[in-house]
C-alpha cells in the first residue's frame, strides 16, 4: 500500500504489510498551467478576497 494508506491502518497493521513511498511527477508546462490558474484564482469570504 501507498506512505498515505499506511498512516491510516497503524493500528491494526500486520507485520507483512508494507508501505511504499509515491512521489508525483508533473510536466513543466502542467506546472505552469496550474500555477497560472492558481494566480487567477480568488475566493471572497466574509467580504474579505483571497488569493495570489
């Protein structure tokens, strides 16, 4: 199972359970794309705007 699954099942792990660590990788142009819409990207609360 996945580092975030093993968290979850701690407490009634079995020793032949093991836990393998994911790294995601993106492309640089997804990279940007996502940083640009985040840039965008405002959110009002209570009257006060949020974002970049």
């Amino acid at each position: 199972m996945t580092e975030k699954d093993a968290v979850k099942c701690m407490k009634f792990a079995q020793p032949n359970w093991y836990a393998l660590p994911v790294d995601a990788v993106i492309s640089d142009s997804l990279e940007r794309n996502l940083t640009d819409k985040i840039k965008k990207l405002k959110i009002k609360n209570n009257g006060i705007e949020h974002g970049f």
